[in-house]
C-alpha cells in the first residue's frame, strides 16, 4: 500500500520505493530505504509526515504515493 494509507502512530517496514534515481537517492540520504523502518504520524490529501529513525519528515503526495509498505 502507499505510504499514505499507511495506519497512523504504527511502525511499517518500507517494501519498495517506484521513483527514478536521483529521488531513490534523496530519500536514502534522508533514511528512506527498502525494508527500513517509518511510522506515519499524519496523512492528509495523500501528504505524510513520518517519523524515520530519531527525526520527522513531511512528505508531499507525489514523494508518499512512491513509497510502497507493507
């Protein structure tokens, strides 16, 4: 499922990433991989903030539709 729909406050493991390189290696530096770890603290109109590791992200809904969960 997208990042989005993601249920709120619970820890996912991120499944697969559908973006082209140079976004793949944005969210890398910003420790957004594959079978990492990201909880979403709100959703909105498809944006997400999200905690990843010890920080917060907002994310905009073209970035949170390409983060696939499971």
């Amino acid at each position: 499922m997208p990042l989005f729909l993601a249920p709120l406050g619970q820890e996912v493991t991120i499944v697969k990433i559908v973006a082209d390189d140079k976004t793949k290696k944005h969210l890398s530096n910003l420790g957004i991989l594959p079978q990492g770890r990201i909880t979403v603290l709100s959703a909105s109109g498809g944006s997400a903030v999200c905690r990843v590791k010890e920080g917060r992200l907002a994310l905009d809904r073209d970035v949170a539709a390409r983060i696939y969960v499971g």
